[in-house]
C-alpha cells in the first residue's frame, strides 16, 4: 500500500540475507538486473562526504545505469527496486528517502539492525512507508535450515479472519500431526540453541562458542550501539540497562512490575533508582526489538492497572547472558523435570514474541479481574476476541486448566468464538467443543 517498506528487527536475525534473496528472486522472475539498486550504508567514512548519499546515489544510478527517469521507466512498466542495506547509519535517512518516493515512482526497502534509529525516522515518513518487524527464524525455517526438510506454512501470511473460526484449528492440529517427526527435531533443535541463524546453522560448534558470539554481537551491541539514540543531552547508564535486561531474561514470559524492578535493581547497582526510569529503559529494550512488551488488556473504557508481560526475542538470550540453558522441549523436559516451572515461562515468553510477530495481530494479556481469572494471552481480530492460555506441563486437568478460558468465553461481551489451550503434548483432549487443545510446537509450526 506504500511506495516504501523497511524491514527492521534484532541484530542477526538475518536482514541482509533475506534482502539480497529477494534480489535473487525478482532475477529468477526475470526481472533485468539493471532495474536493481543494492547500496549496503556500512558505517564506512567516505559515505560522509556525500550530501545525501541516497539522493545522490539515486541519481547516480537513474543517469548512468538506468539510461532514463524512474518516472519514464516506470511509465514503459519497467519500475526501479532501490535496496537500501543499514540505512540508519546515514544523517537524515528518512526525509531522503520521502523526498524519493515522493517525486519518482520507484519501489524501496530499506533495512534496518537498529529498531531504535528506524522508529526515530518513521514520522517523516508517515502514509509513505510500510514496517515489517522480523525476528529470529520460525520453526519451518529451523526445518529447512537445519535438516533441509521444506514445509508450506499453513497460517497464510495475509488474512486473520480464518483464526476466528474452530476449523481452522482443528485442520492446523491436524496439519502439524502429520509433520510430527519433522516438528519434533526442529522444535527439539530450537529448544538446544534457540532460532538465531547462527546457531542453527553451525550445530557443529559448542554452545559457549554460540553463547559468547550472541552476547557480543546481539545484545551489548544493542545495548552500547543502541544506548546512544536518544535526546541530545540525555544521560543513560549502560550498566542500569544491563540489569534491566537480566530481570527481563529472569522473568520472561511473567509480568513483573515495579515491586520487583525497583528493589532488586537498587540492591543490584545501590542506588536509588525509581520506577519511572526504570520504565523508561524497559520501554527502550522494547524499541530493539530484543524484548517484547505485551500490555494488558483494555474493555469497555475501563484501564486496568496491571504490567505488562515480558517476552524475549529468543530464549537464546536468555540462556547465554544468564549461563542458564532451560530446555522445553518434551524429551529435554522429562530429563529435567525439576525445570519444569521454569519451562512453563519460557514457553510463555516464546508464545508472546510468536504472536506479537503476527502483522495485524493485536495481543494483550488478561489480568486478573475481580472474580474472573487471568488469561495468558488475548488476540483480537477485528471485534472477536481469542483467549490462549498457556498449560505448559505433563498432565493437563481438562476442567481446573480451563478456568479461566471458559469465564473468558462466558461472557458475551468479549466476544470470543473460541479459545486455545497451548500444551506440551500433542495428544490433549478436553470435553468442551469450544476449547482447542494445541501443543506449543504445532502453533509455532503454523507459520
């Protein structure tokens, strides 16, 4: 619907690499490779000498390789695909890459490793850009990537109304038993080292290796890279954020609030740090996309005061910045059932990141309220509303695991047509036609 997208998520998950095969693919599809503009704005000192290194390369590109205007090429149905590769690097991106879309008619993805800078640069560009959030590799993509077996996806990307309808659930759970074996390594892979590229791609290498390498280039790259945006003048403590994100990788798929940030990170760092402050640095891990905050949710004008839940961009982290592996996976599961609880979170928090991912998916949690129970998570589609709670565990009780799932469906107010029990087995089954039983691999296993 925009002459431009930009493609921005966490470092390493792969941007570049999808960028220049969607290069690959507009050649195979024929298109003359003259039509194709690919710049990488590393941080490289000559780029600064250029006064608008977009406009200039632009122009550049239009007289002495495309031989004739965008406009012109566009008119004669041969339009120009202009990739701009770490675009944040350059002074002033955005109002370059409007003044470009604005006067020729030209189709532009610009990339993006730091969330922050891009999202500072999106109000120029407001009606004229589309955003594309992209997180660490799916569990299909684990499949393919790690033992070379190739699934469809069976949730389209386009469209949620079929998610409002039983059916659909029923044939995904179907869907997903037929690809058990599959689904079974691939998720027994993502639960060993999690969905980085990197450390499906080289499963010859010890876990410390892959560890130290996502610690250094993911995380204190986003921390100390990432910690200079910001308003001019502005302080911020690169050790405050630090402990910020290990209580978020502590309590990942929770929802901590301010009576658990405020004293354990004054007891932390022994000083007087306040809770605004430390909302505010949530709120900045949320814009790297490393950490996910999902609010609670809001009915009938009536605000509940409630913090939001923590998900993490990929249970990787957590385990090489605390020197904690928790594996959740079934057989890692029953050989370390004193983890359970902690598995439990862990999928809670791979759920959340999963969902929010969604395009056009609006997910919030449900807070407990009065005599209504707590619900992990709720997806609203249009006016329907789905609640999901997460049982993350061996035996699943089909009437106490239901609680809150069916107070939530009871009210008709809400109006939810069904609701989803995420499990750790495949083989649940509960009584009540309007709760869909879905193991947790089989969800992610969809898209």
């Amino acid at each position: 619907m925009t002459p431009a997208s930009v493609l921005r998520g966490p470092r390493r998950v792969g941007k570049t690499v999808l960028l220049r095969q969607l290069i690959e693919s507009l050649i195979a599809e024929a298109v003359n490779p003259q039509r194709i503009l690919y710049i990488a704005f590393d941080e490289l000192p000559t780029l600064r000498d250029l006064d608008e290194p977009v406009l200039a390369i632009a122009r550049w590109y239009e007289r002495e390789v495309l031989a004739t205007t965008f406009n012109t090429a566009a008119h004669e149905g041969r339009p120009a695909f202009l990739f701009f590769d770490e675009v944040q690097n350059l002074e002033a991106w955005a109002p370059q890459i409007k003044s470009l879309v604005d006067n020729h008619a030209v189709r532009v993805l610009v990339t993006g490793s730091s969330s922050l800078r891009i999202e500072a640069g999106r109000d120029s560009l407001a009606g004229r850009i589309s955003t594309l959030d992209l997180g660490p590799l799916l569990l299909r993509e684990i499949a393919e990537l790690r033992f070379g077996h190739s699934v469809a996806p069976f949730w389209a990307d386009n469209g949620l109304d079929a998610v409002t309808h039983a059916e659909f659930w029923r044939s995904a759970v179907e869907r997903s038993r037929e690809d058990r074996e599959i689904r079974g390594r691939a998720y027994a892979a993502f639960s060993e080292r999690g969905a980085y590229p990197v450390a499906q791609e080289r499963p010859d290498r010890p876990w410390p290796e892959v560890a130290d390498y996502l610690n250094e280039t993911v995380i204190k790259r986003a921390i100390q890279h990432d910690l200079r945006m910001g308003a001019r003048g502005v302080k911020r403590d690169e050790k405050l954020l630090e402990e910020v994100f290990r209580l978020c990788c502590r309590y990942a798929g929770q929802t901590p609030g301010a009576s658990v940030f405020v004293p354990e990170i004054q007891q932390a760092l022994g000083g007087n740090v306040g809770w605004n402050r430390i909302l505010n640095y949530l709120r900045f891990l949320d814009g790297t996309l490393l950490v996910r905050l999902i609010p609670p949710l809001e009915l009938r004008l009536k605000r509940r005061k409630s913090p939001s839940k923590v998900s993490l961009c990929d249970h990787a982290l957590r385990a090489s910045w605390l020197q904690e592996v928790v594996p959740f996976d079934p057989d890692g599961l029953a050989a370390n059932p004193h983890l359970a609880d902690l598995a439990g979170r862990l999928a809670e928090s791979v759920l959340g990141y999963f969902l929010v991912g969604i395009p056009n998916l609006d997910v919030a949690h449900f807070p407990a309220r009065g005599v209504e129970p707590a619900v992990d998570f709720v997806l609203t589609v249009g006016t329907r509303r789905i609640p999901v709670e997460v049982k993350y565990r061996q035996r699943i009780d089909p009437h106490e695991d239901t609680r809150g799932l069916r107070a939530f469906l009871e009210k008709t107010v809400y109006n939810a047509p069904l609701g989803l029990l995420v499990t750790l087995a495949d083989d649940v089954v509960v009584p009540d036609p309007r709760i869909i039983p879905i193991s947790l691999s089989s969800l992610l296993w969809l898209r």
